[in-house]
C-alpha cells in the first residue's frame, strides 16, 4: 500500500474514534454538567450545555431533601457484607476442589458450574416466599443471604488454586501443617489476586445490583439501596422541580465504584476477561 | 506412595474430611437457594397462588398455566418475541462493534485511555445509565434531539413511539455493553502472532481478507464465549428496561424478566409467573445449546 493510502486510514480511524469517544463520553459529561445546574437551566429549552454557574449546593441540598445518607449506609453494609462472605465460601470450595480428594469433587465442581446456567428469575419467586417464611422481608438479611455463594466465584478461585504447586502443600503437610493451616497460611496468601478479582467484581456488582432489591425493598423502605432509591425518586418528581438533585444523587452513587475500579483496575479488568460481558 | 503407613490413611481421611467441610457453606446455600428454588418454581407452576393465601390451600390446576400462556397471553407472546429481538440484535451489534474498536486501537497510541472511556459504562451502575439516557432521550429537553435538529434530522419520541422505544433501549444497551467484550477481543488479538499476518502479506492477502482468513477464525473461541455469556445476560436484562421505557406500551416493549417481575410481584400470579420462568428457561437452554452445536466446541472447558 502507497503513503497516501495509509495516511488516509490513519486519519479515517481517528475520525471514527473521536466521533465513537464523543458518543461514550457525552452520557457522562451531561450527568456532571445537568447536576450542577439550577432547576430552571436544567428544564430550559434548547437544553443546556454549561451550567452558567456551578450549583455546588445541589450535593449538600440532596442529602437534606432525600435520605441519601440511609441508602448510601445500606448499600455499603450489604455490598460489603456480600463480598466479604463470598469471599470466603469462594476460597473453602475452591481449594476443596483444586486440591482435596474426595468422592464426588467432580460431579459437584461440574453441578457448580451447571447453577450458572440457570437465568435470575427462575429464583425471585421462590426465594422471595423464603425470606418472607423467614420473617426477613423488613431485614438486610433478605439482601445479603441469597448472595453469599457465587459459582463464578467457586470457579475463578478454583481454576486459580489449581496453579499453586502441590509439592508446596506436600511440604506443609510432612511439617505436621493441618488442612485449615494449610488453607489459612498458605492457600489464602497465594490466592491475593484472585481475591481482589472477585472481591472488586462481587461489589461493584452488589452496590450496582437493582432487580432484587427493587423486590424487597419497595415495601420496606428502611432497607432501601441507593439504585432503588434513586430510580423511585426519579419517578416521583415528576414536577421537574427537584430533577437536578437525581443528578447530583446518581453521581455520588457512581463515585464510590470509578474509585475503587481505578484503585483496582487490573483485578477488575482480568474478571471481566473471565466472565464475558461483565454480568457475574 | 502405594504403602498403607497408618499415618497416610488417616491424612487421606483427613484430607476427604476437610474436602467435605470446606464446601459445606456452599453445598448447604445450595440446596436452599438452588434445588429448593428451582424445584419449588417448578411445582408451583401447576398452582394457582398469590403468596397471600397459605401455600397448602392453592388449588392444583395442571397444565392450565402453561396452556393459559401459550394460547390466551398476548402480553407473554410479546415480551417473549421482544427479548430474542433484544437478545439477538443487541449482542450481534454489541460484538460486531466492540471487534471494530479492538481491531482499530490495536495499534494506536495511547491505547489504555481509549479502552478506558469505551470501559467506563460497565462499572456504572444500570439505573444511573438508564436515568441519564432517559433524559438524554426526552423530546423536547433532551440533548438527542437537540443534536439531531442541529444536522437536520427529524426528531423522534424516542422512548415513548411503541416503533422505536425498544429500539432505542438497545442503543443504550450496546453503548453501554461495549466495554467487556472489547477488552477480551483486545486479549485475543494480542495473542495472535505476528507471523501468521506475515505470512499472508507475502502471499499477497489484504487488510480485509487477513482479517477473514486469519482472524475470525483464530477468535472462534473467544465469539464463542462472548455469544453465549452475552445471550445469557441479554435474556435476563431488566434494569434499563424497567427504568426507561415506562411511558411506553407495554406490548412494545416488555421483555421476559419485566413479565415475571409484573405478573409476579404486581398482579401477584406465582403460579403463572413460574410456568413463565420455566419455559423462558427451557428456550434459554436450546439457544445455549444451538450456538454451542453451531461452534462445535465446549462451553467453559472448551475456552480453556
């Protein structure tokens, strides 16, 4: 290919990213940009582009006008309490099938596996039905339980310990090492990162999560997570009059998730590689 | 290692006893948020119930949810049509696009932020996307039509004209799914060597039949993956259909998860909603199966 052919693809590929990065980023933009603006520019027509001068108060006035303290304080407890036990019930299985023989590891590493097939709601009725027998309906236990195991998890770990070598676990287990130290000194040390994988991939999930809170938490407004809360509130002011304050509000969801995948970018970004579109 | 030392026997009781207590928490959520579900659903679906009445004093009426759902139920007929609409087009654009990207910024500076802003939408939660989108969308205020008028485009009603409201849910979706399939393509086409593009160049081959002959088939596995993970979660998707296509009617737009969700948990028919479930499930499965047939390799140990 001549010079002038390359020269010509080179500059159709910027156009074509800078036009495609315009439309990624412009959604953004205009979040920021609409939360900052007052009541009268927000609803103005044509719309706005620039607030004419930024109304920084709409951040203060959100938590006086909303209870965006109660959901944030909810959100964060059930996020963390998740990840925090699939973590755990990840790590347990994981090594029990990466390294302990037992009858029936691989028929139960392939039932695992088999659960993630099943789409979501096959299980909102039932599980449902159980939180109410349990007399949960009005608890954060309604959130977090059904939740606490995750076959990607037990599959992401298990795939990870299976790398660790055994003569490791050998050498630990002539020293007299039990299983619990072994797993607790050894497994767990080496298995860091990919903890971090699904830890930031199980909250980011969690604090995103929507359909199942919206289930549980619509009558029982004292548990309610901020992505409900936020999206019922949009609904209910439908005078325009406290729009802008949504905006403010969906921006302080999305703050807590960019720090944390910018803290923990490469962990996050090697499970979306493992699990496809992003979903767990 | 064949000698029956006492001592290794029990390590190996050991060892099958700690096998078995490391994954009690996971075998015991199992059977209360698996098998009891799946099996529950299942027999429900030949009940009516509301959930307000004792379960015990449902009456057992056979096939008639499912036979209601498939002969009376115009509303099931259209969420159902309306997901695999949404299901197909949705991942077919989402990966054809996100392959476009990762071909173009194979080699281009600055990479990592470009893969950055395409990214962005995966980590933000889908009710804010859906939020934002739905006034991006408003007619008269939103910054759509406003940009549309500026080229001269007739403007539309976007969210609420039954023609166009999934369709524009679907642009959102691909907006907004792009991300994670870009970066596998990204890790793929890394993995691609050098040399076999080489090789074609000196036998003449062109940018596009490279692209044909070298690098569609060498990515099989990784389209693969993405179909069926990107079918999967396609299916299920709610949360931006929920949030955006309220105004809209809802033959036009309901997909099979809002179904569930409102015959469910609105109308409060448990035993419809699971006969509901059941054959979603079942559809679910044969479209899995069907691409999996039409690679011809594994599922997740295939990929490996």
């Amino acid at each position: 290919m001549n010079k002038n052919g390359k020269r010509i693809i080179t500059i159709v590929k910027y156009i074509f990213l800078f036009t495609a990065g315009f439309l990624m980023i412009l959604p953004f933009y205009w979040l920021v940009a609409a939360s900052l603006m007052t009541p009268q520019e927000f609803i103005s027509m044509p719309p706005k582009w620039i607030p004419h001068s930024p109304q920084w108060h709409n951040y203060v006035d959100v938590f006086k006008r909303i209870p965006m303290w109660k959901y944030y304080m909810n959100s964060l407890i059930v996020s963390t309490s998740v990840t925090l036990l699939v973590l755990i019930t990840s790590a347990l299985a994981g090594y029990s099938f990466a390294k302990l023989r037992f009858a029936g590891n691989r028929i139960l590493f392939r039932f695992v596996l088999a659960t993630m097939m099943f789409p979501a709601f096959l299980f909102l009725i039932p599980v449902f039905y159980l939180m109410k027998q349990f007399g949960w309906l009005h608890s954060r236990l309604s959130l977090i339980t059904p939740f606490i195991v995750s076959g990607y998890g037990i599959f992401l770990l298990r795939q990870f310990i299976v790398t660790i070598p055994n003569e490791l676990l050998d050498v630990a287990k002539i020293d007299g090492a039990s299983q619990s130290n072994i797993f607790s000194m050894i497994i767990l040390p080496l298995a860091k990162p990919a903890l971090a994988t699904l830890g930031i991939l199980t909250f980011i999930g969690q604090w995103n999560s929507f359909m199942w809170p919206l289930i549980i938490t619509s009558s029982a407004p004292e548990i309610m997570t901020i992505p409900v809360g936020l999206s019922r509130l949009s609904l209910a002011f439908s005078t325009l009059e406290n729009q802008n304050l949504i905006l403010a509000g969906l921006v302080l969801q999305v703050i807590p998730v960019v720090v944390l995948f910018l803290y923990l970018q490469r962990y996050y970004i090697k499970g979306i590689v493992l699990s496809g579109f992003g979903g767990i | 290692m064949k000698n029956k030392n006492p001592n290794i026997l029990t390590m190996k009781r050991k060892e099958t006893f700690a096998g078995y207590f490391f994954i009690s928490p996971a075998l015991l959520f199992y059977s209360i948020f698996f098998i009891f579900p799946v099996t529950f659903s299942f027999l429900i679906s030949f009940k009516r119930w509301n959930m307000l009445r004792p379960l015990s004093s449902s009456p057992w009426i056979g096939f008639r949810n499912y036979i209601y759902l498939f002969t009376r139920d115009d509303l099931f007929k259209a969420s159902l049509i309306n997901s695999v609409i949404y299901a197909f087009v949705t991942v077919f654009l989402t990966l054809s696009i996100a392959l476009l990207i990762a071909v173009v910024l194979l080699n281009i500076k600055y990479a990592v932020v470009w893969r950055f802003i395409f990214f962005a939408p995966i980590v933000t939660p889908q009710v804010a996307l859906g939020i934002v989108w739905g006034y991006l969308y408003d007619p008269n205020r939103g910054l759509l039509n406003s940009i549309l008028s500026f080229f001269g485009i007739p403007t539309h009603h976007w969210l609420t004209d039954p023609s166009l409201a999934l369709f524009s849910v679907m642009i959102t979706a691909v907006w907004a799914g792009i991300g994670g399939p870009l970066l596998i393509f990204t890790a793929s086409l890394k993995g691609i060597p050098d040399l076999y593009y080489d090789a074609a160049k000196i036998d003449g081959a062109n940018a596009i039949k490279r692209f044909w002959y070298i690098t569609l088939p060498l990515l099989r596995p990784t389209l693969l993956f993405t179909i069926i993970t990107g079918l999967l979660g396609a299916w299920q998707v709610f949360d931006l259909i929920y949030i955006m296509t309220r105004n809209a009617p809802a033959e036009s737009v309901w997909v099979v998860s809002l179904y569930m969700y409102q015959i469910a948990f609105q109308s409060l028919r448990m035993g419809r909603a699971s006969a509901a479930a059941f054959i979603l499930f079942l559809i679910v499965l044969v479209i899995t199966l069907i691409v999996l047939r039409i690679f011809k390799k594994g599922g997740i140990e295939g990929y490996e």
